[in-house]
C-alpha cells in the first residue's frame, strides 16, 4: 500500500494534466464548417528599382576597374549551316562576324590579352580605352574554319574557352587543329572544364572538371596564363576557391557587363553578341 500510493497519485496528476490539455485543445479545434476569409495581400512595400552600379561605385566597391568589353561568342558558320546543324540560337552567321570585326578596326578598337587584364589587376598597368576582348565559347569546329581567318585578316586575339573531354568529337575542334592554330599566340585556349559541367555540382564534381582540363592543357602547353569560363555562366564559390589554388587569374561569367574589376576577378562580366550590328551593343 505504501508503495502503491505514489504511483496511483501519479496516475491520478496524468489524467488531470490529459483532460486539461484536451480541453484547452478543444477550445482551439477549428469549427467543423471554416468560413475562409480573404484578407488582401499585404500590400509590398515600395522600393526603387535596382539600378546598376556607377563605375565609380564598383571601382570604390571592387576596384581597381577597368573598362573592358568582352565580347563573347559561340558557333561562326553560314546560316545555311546552323541550321542543317541545329544551332541557329547560337551561330553568327560568317559574313556578318566579318562585318562586326570589320566594324570594331574601323572604329579604332584593338583586341588586349588576358595577360593584359592580369597586369592591369596586379601590377596596376593600364589598359588603353578601345580596347577589348574577344572570347570564344567550347571549341566548336567552326572556330578554326570561319572565326579564325577573320581575326587573323583583323589582327585580332582572342581566347577559346575548350571543354577539353568534348576536343575530338563530332563538331568540335580536334587536338591536331588546335596545335595547328598555335603558332602566331594569338589565341589562347584555355579552361572550360572537362565535359562542359556546370559547377554548381558537388565539390568533387568541381574539382575533377576543373583539374582534368587543367592538366590536358598543360600538357600540350595550353592556357597560360591560367584563366577560366564557368559553363553557362554559373559561378560558384567552391569553384572560384578551387581556381584560385590552382593558379588561376581570371575567371568569366556570362553576366551581362563591361566593368571588370579586381576583386571580382572571378566573376568577371561578358557581353553576349549577336547577329546585330555592334552598334547596337554600343561599340
Ligand atoms: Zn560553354
């Protein structure tokens, strides 16, 4: 009895704490019919529009900036080709590439090197105005037989982005072409992962696309200085963090910009060309 006393009072405080929330939870049960009110939605509040940062702002935020234009690119080949081939949404038609570069000489641009950008962003050498970069994306066979001719009739440098594990297949540019193209430095291949991954994949996804067309391009002498295109643009920290212990100075988005700056060097803004005349890009 002694013993079974505590336990029963226990038992007896268990039912009264049970009945006592179910009454509370009673209270609170929601009506079997709901009447639902629509409230208006809160009303947002105001904001101004974003408005894209001055140069000065960035150069203050991120600098030292230059102004830089990078023009960027993907397939240059005869309409008739892009469309036998699909790819009419990212093809230049030949003769009008022709035209914008014609375009730019005329205009008194002139093509700097990845190299120069480094220097500007290290050393603090200037970088002329009229200048700019020509960048070409993924190694499309087309580079060798339509762009190429144009910029070397131009005198224009430019630098190809090369998804090292597609070099070698249908529609891409092959290893011999691409040793063939070496000689003059006027083109620098360079980094744009192994099998065109995006990268904001799992870290070590990330670090084997990026190491494994690191290595292939070094090894046949490629990409120096080490710079790098994110797969359709998309940048991620894991990635830029990698790149730089790798040795990396430069990295492209697809980000629409002209304003390159140092502290963003791994994120570095493009403008996408069209078939438009460069004048309406403001060139
Ligand atoms: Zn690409």
């Amino acid at each position: 009895m002694k013993i079974l006393l505590p336990v029963i009072l226990t038992l007896i405080g268990i039912v009264v704490i049970i009945n006592t929330f179910a009454t509370l939870i009673g209270k609170f049960q929601a009506p079997s019919k709901i009447t639902k009110h629509f409230s208006p939605s809160p009303r947002p509040t105001p904001t101004s529009t974003p408005r894209p940062l001055t140069f000065a702002e960035m150069n203050a935020l991120y600098g030292p900036c230059v102004f830089l234009p990078t023009l960027f690119y993907h397939h240059i080949q005869s309409p008739e080709a892009a469309k036998q081939n699909k790819q009419t949404a990212l093809t230049i038609d030949t003769d009008f590439f022709r035209n914008q570069m014609k375009y730019l000489k005329e205009k008194g641009y002139h093509t700097v090197s990845m190299n120069d950008l480094t220097s500007f962003f290290d050393n603090g050498i200037p970088i002329s105005s009229g200048s700019i970069l020509l960048t070409f994306d993924d190694a499309y066979a087309d580079f060798a037989s339509d762009a190429v001719p144009i910029l070397r009739e131009f005198g224009f440098k430019a630098t190809l982005f090369v998804p090292t594990g597609l070099v070698n297949n249908p529609g891409y540019l092959t290893w011999d072409t691409i040793s063939s193209l070496m000689p003059g430095g006027d083109i620098l291949f360079a980094n744009h992962t192994w099998s065109h991954h995006n990268l904001l994949a799992a870290e070590n996804v990330i670090e084997k696309e990026i190491s494994t067309a690191d290595t292939q391009l070094a090894e046949k002498g490629l990409n120096s200085p080490k710079v790098f295109a994110y797969p359709y643009g998309l940048s991620s920290a894991p990635a830029e963090t990698f790149l730089t212990k790798l040795g990396y100075k430069l990295a492209f988005t697809t980000v629409p910009g002209s304003t390159l700056c140092k502290k963003l060097r791994f994120d570095l803004p493009r403008v996408r060309i069209g078939n438009a005349d460069l004048s309406a890009y403001g060139f």
